[in-house]
C-alpha cells in the first residue's frame, strides 16, 4: 500500500475510534448512520458508493473523495466508470471542482498501481 493510502487509512481509523470512544450517543449514532447508509438495499453498495464519490467531489471535500473513491475501487469499478463518475461531479460542480478532480485523478493512480 502507497505511503498515502496507508497514512490516510490510519489517520482515519485513529480518529474514528478516538471519536467514537467519547461515548457521545449522537455522533456514534451519526457514524452507525453513515455507515450503514452504504450497505446493499434497493440500491446496491456499489452504486451507492459512486453516488457517495459524485456527492463528495461536488461538496469538494478531499476526505470524503478518498474514501469512497477506495470504496468504488473495492467495488470493483473500472477507471473508465471512474472518470464517468468524475465527468458527472464536474458537470454538476462546475470548475471549482477541478482542483478536487486532479487529486482523485492522482489518488485513481495509486490505487491502480496498488493493484
């Protein structure tokens, strides 16, 4: 695993369990909520998770792109059905996503090349 995937899933999982050890019955039943939001229903898990990339990129928040830019990766999701998910971000973004796009573009490489 590249040095930035690597350091991005511990950095999460560290601060994941740092926030939810609080015990604060709000933000862990906010986190169970999220979680969960991506299992397979009516839509599957795959689907849900490029929804999940679109909705990030627009929102333009590099974590969130991260994350379920892993997650479509897992799914299974060719760079072809990445990039018609970044065209759509863009299209419904606008240029300010650009600069986002770059970043997961780079992020795309290094999962490839992990796999």
């Amino acid at each position: 695993m590249s040095d930035r995937l690597e350091q991005f899933r511990l950095y999460r999982e560290k601060m994941n369990e740092k926030i939810l050890g609080e015990g604060h019955q709000q933000i862990n039943r906010f986190f169970a909520l999220d979680t969960r939001s991506y299992d397979s229903d009516a839509l599957d898990a795959r689907t849900k998770e490029m929804l999940g990339l679109v909705a990030s990129m627009v929102l333009r928040c590099d974590d969130c792109i991260a994350y379920h830019l892993i997650q479509c990766k897992k799914e299974g999701l060719s760079r072809a059905e990445c990039f018609e998910i970044f065209n759509v971000a863009l299209v419904v973004g606008g240029s300010i996503v650009i600069p986002h796009l770059r970043r997961a573009v780079e992020l795309l490489d290094e999962i490839e090349k992990e796999q």
